[in-house]
C-alpha cells in the first residue's frame, strides 16, 4: 500500500468532491476508508495498492472528469 496526496488545479464545490470521491471509490485497489476528498484546499488524500492500480490510472479518471492536477506526492505505508 502507498498513500498519495494529489493536488488539482482547482476544485470549487463540495458537488465537485463527490463526484471526485464517486470515481476514486469505485476503483480496484484503493482504500476506501481512507479516502478524502478537500474542496478547500483542492486535494484528494487516499491509499491504494500499487500492485492493482498505478497513480497514473488514479490522475486519468480524475482528468476524465474534467479535473487536471498540478502535482501527485506518493509516500510508502
């Protein structure tokens, strides 16, 4: 397991964090409890098992979206 900070360009509202947390939820490896999603400071904070997914995947359904991120710090567990 890694936990990942990634840090978007903007996020607004708490309808854009849900539907932000909606598609982080539903992908294989993350780990659902520790899941945040901070509209005022624009970050999403989660751990995941880099083994099922990679942080790339996580960025793409984000920027599927319509989110972009500025940066991704990733740290070991």
């Amino acid at each position: 397991m890694k936990k990942a900070t990634i840090q978007l360009e903007t996020l607004t509202c708490p309808s854009c964090a849900q539907k932000i947390e909606g598609t982080v939820k539903s992908l294989t490896g993350i780990e659902i409890e520790s899941l945040k999603v901070l509209f005022n400071s624009s970050k999403v904070k989660f751990n995941f098992d880099d083994e099922k997914i990679s942080i790339k995947e996580i960025e793409n359904a984000i920027s599927k979206l319509g989110y972009e991120d500025k940066k991704s710090k990733i740290n070991e567990l």
